[in-house]
C-alpha cells in the first residue's frame, strides 16, 4: 500500500453516504472479498476516498486475502506496455491469486481507445472472481470523458455495481481544510 492508513484511523464522517446502516461493518469486516462483491467510493477529491481503500486493503491483507493497490493511470501504461510486447496474458496472471484489487483514481486521466479496451478487459476478467474497490472524484454519468466508447463505459459501470457496495463523499477536502489550520496558526 502506498500510504500506512489503516481502518482504526479512519473517521467516518457525516458526509459518506452509505447505502445501509451494515455497510460500515460489512466493509470493516471484509466479508465482501469472501463473496467477491465490490466497493465503489465515489466523490468530492480529499475526503477520504483513498484513506478507506487503503485501510480496507490492509484489513483484507491482515485477514489473509492477496490485496494489490494501483492507481487507475499507472495500470493502463501497464496494459498497454504489455500489450504492445505481447505479454499481456503474462501480466494478467500476476492476479491470478489476488482476491482485492484497490484501483485509486478512477477518472483523472483519460485513456485511450486501446487502453480502455485493455482496461475493460481486465475488469470483465475479474467480474465475479475478485472484489474491486475502486475510487473516483467523477460520477458514473461523467466516465465517458475518461472511456472513449459509451456502450464500453455502460458495461464496465454495469460490471462494477452489479454486486457492489456504493459510497458517495461529499463535504470539505481534508488536505484543504489541513492547509487552511496550519496557514492561521
């Protein structure tokens, strides 16, 4: 993991929306790996996404599931790199034991019309065999401006909501609000 956030650190605050009052103790629990369901944390950018994936993760990791963290951008190049030295079936193995894959930042950088495909690819691979908790700042109406195909955007959306724990994050940045304490000291 990229950051040493953990779960006991995490503040749940007002501002997630989560679908049922279990959620947070179905999430902390990491049951959702066992029957491989996601976790889609979509919202505002420095309130917490990140944090949570990351505490989830090393939950998971602690509980014994095989956990990866990659940033959206970063597996794309992979794919692509893969793909052009025709190794990509090589690549994929590597998730072969993995049963939480965290993809962070969903919708920051669009991709092209390859990577999508690739990227499409993978997460049809995964559908039903793996959890995948994915972040975004971007609502599921506004992924076309990252996938270049709507009918692939529509699919790959279908595919990660279809057993999936939905949590939206609004308010304050934390960073922000972190930024603007230290400059009035």
């Amino acid at each position: 993991m990229p950051f040493a956030k953990v779960l006991g650190g995490y503040e749940w605050h007002p501002h997630i929306k989560l679908p049922t009052a279990e959620t947070r103790i179905e999430l902390e629990s990491c049951a959702f790996i066992q029957r491989a369901e996601n976790v889609v944390l979509v919202g505002s950018p420095g309130t917490g996404k990140t944090h949570l994936a990351i505490g989830l993760g090393r939950k998971a990791c602690e509980l014994g599931y095989e956990t990866r963290f990659l940033r959206v951008s970063d597996l794309v190049i992979e794919l692509e790199k893969h793909w052009r030295n025709h190794t990509l079936e090589q690549f994929k193995r590597r998730f072969d034991k993995v049963k939480c894959v965290i993809l962070d930042e969903m919708g920051y950088v669009p991709f092209t019309k390859e990577g999508s495909e690739l990227l499409f690819q993978l997460i049809s691979d995964w559908y039903e065999t793996k959890s995948i908790i994915i972040t975004s700042n971007l609502e599921f109406s506004q992924w076309n401006r990252v996938f270049v195909d709507p009918r692939l955007t529509a699919a790959l959306v279908d595919r990660l909501i279809h057993h999936a724990h939905i949590l939206s994050f609004t308010g304050e940045s934390y960073r922000l609000k972190n930024a603007l304490s230290n400059t009035s000291k």
